[in-house]
C-alpha cells in the first residue's frame, strides 16, 4: 500500500522467511546491516541488529522463540537497518466521513533496547519541509485505507533527511499525551466519539479543519519503570511499600497502576508511571521535568 502511494519504505524481504537458509539468501539481497523484527511485535521484543551473516545464524530461532513467547506468533522479517536515525510518528485522527486531520509530530528517537523511554513533542531540529512531507504522508496512508478513528503513522529519518515508512499502529500510544497537551484535544473523548459516529467537525470533537489545530509550547514525557539496575536494567516486581507522587504547574501524571501497596507483577509492562511537562520551550519543558523526578519516589 506504501508503494502504490509513493510513501518511501524501507527495504525489506520478498519471500516469507519459512527457515533460516530463505533469511540468509533475503538478507543476502537486502544487504547488511539488517534489522530482524517480530511480524507481531512491539516494544523490542524479537528485534536484532545484524551485522553479518553469522549473527543472523545465531539469532533467527531466537528471536522466533522470543516473538512466540511474547505475542502468540513466531514469524519474523528483515529490513535494511538504518543507522543513527530520529523516531518520528505522526498523529492522525480520522472520521468515518472521511475527514482526516493531523496532530503534528512526536520525536521517539531516544530510546533502550528499542523501547521508547523518552517523548516529545514538537519534534526539534527537523526541517520544516521535512515536516510536511511527513504530514503528507501519513495523512495520504491513512485515506488510502479509509482509516477510521485515532492511529500512529510511525517513521524513520535518517541525518540526509531522507524519510522511511515503518507502520501505522492502529490504536492509542503510550506517548500520545505529549500531543494531548500541546494540540488541547482530548484523544481518548476524540476516540469515542468517532466510535459513536460523530463527524470531526460536530462540536463533540471540534476538529472543523487542519487550520484549526495549533501547536501550544512543547511537551516532554518521560517513562518511569520498575527496572533492577543491578541486572542489566531488566523488569523487576514486588509490592510497592512507599509512594510519592510528582507534582507542580505544568505536570502531568499518567499513574493508574502504582500505589502504596501496589503488587507489581512480572507478566506485564514494568512501565508504571507516565509524567509529562509542558512549557513554552523544549528547555522549560525539560527542567520542570526534572524537579518532578525529585518529587517522585516510590520504594518495591
């Protein structure tokens, strides 16, 4: 569908990868570095970088394994890796009607283990044509398929400002309340309403137009874990046996699922903890964030 629209994608396998000798003979006409990714995945799970051939080898059934452990699936896809670029995803909003609209972008670059730790929103440091010509994109993806309601048009940018299609997640994002709060649109109300039929332009939504959306200052979050530095960084669990929550003018906190006395369990997300800062600049943004993490202390 990217191709028929004159979207730039990245290269990636023709044949699906049934076992290891069709992935190297795909990664053979891809060209190292690749990156093997889970067809069903998210959040990191069964993604490798791949060097050479033998890294493959080593890590295919791996990541299968890894792929069908965490989503009930094990098929597995190369693309050409790309080094160094920026996380940019487009927030769309769509109707039933037809109307689709924009929400500007998030930047996602800064990330561990491929998992995204820190967002923000208006991206900084891109160029404005290239901005636009990611608007266009997504909102051109998302018309093709007559999508309909809230979806992430996510991209990669490399330093030469070249553009690469990576997907559309049909569905809400963890980091979708830094466009929340610098568009003033509630996403999760916005999403209801179009489930219940209503037109971006009814004053339930009060999307009339593209013009109509503006940017209000920057917003910065940040992911708070549960995470055991001692063991590599990964997930740990328990019960949570003090909690103090940040707060102060331009802080949001997203924390439904961390309290005193809280079980922490292993089979889900360590993510426990979402907080936001809005301000006029980047940098504002980013200092108010800071004197959160100060106030924020939780004990497991």
């Amino acid at each position: 569908m990217a191709v028929e629209n004159n979207i730039p994608i990245i290269q990636s396998n023709e044949k699906p990868l049934t076992d290891i000798n069709v992935a190297l003979s795909e990664a053979t006409k891809i060209g190292y570095p690749i990156m093997l990714k889970a067809a069903s995945g998210g959040g990191g799970r069964g993604m490798r970088v791949i060097r050479k051939e033998d890294e493959l080898k080593g890590a295919f059934n791996e990541s299968k394994r890894e792929a069908l452990n965490a989503f009930g699936d094990d098929t597995v896809f190369l693309e050409k890796f790309v080094e160094n670029p920026k996380h940019i995803e487009i927030q769309i909003v769509a109707d039933s009607y037809g109307n689709t609209v924009h929400l500007f972008e998030r930047d996602c670059s800064v990330q561990r283990r491929y998992q995204k730790v820190i967002e923000f929103a208006p991206s900084y440091g891109l160029k404005d044509e290239t901005k636009q010509a990611l608007y266009n994109y997504a909102t051109k993806i998302c018309k093709a398929v007559n999508y309909n309601n809230i979806g992430t048009v996510e991209f990669l940018v490399d330093d030469d400002d070249s553009i690469y299609f990576i997907e559309v997640n049909p569905r809400v994002q963890v980091e979708h309340t830094v466009t929340e709060v610098i568009t003033n649109i509630d996403l999760i109300k916005t999403q209801i309403f179009i489930a219940g039929g209503y037109k971006l332009a009814d004053e339930q939504i009060k999307i009339p137009n593209q013009e109509s959306i503006q940017i209000n200052g920057y917003a910065l979050q940040c992911r708070i874990t549960t995470e055991d530095p001692q063991n590599d960084f990964k997930p740990d669990y328990g019960t949570v046996s003090a909690y103090r929550s940040a707060s102060g003018f331009g802080i949001r906190l997203d924390a439904g699922s961390i309290y005193q006395g809280a079980t922490i369990s292993p089979f889900f997300d360590s993510m426990l903890v979402k907080v936001t800062a809005n301000s006029r600049t980047l940098d504002g943004a980013s200092r108010k964030i800071r004197r959160a993490w100060q106030s924020l202390e939780f004990v497991v």
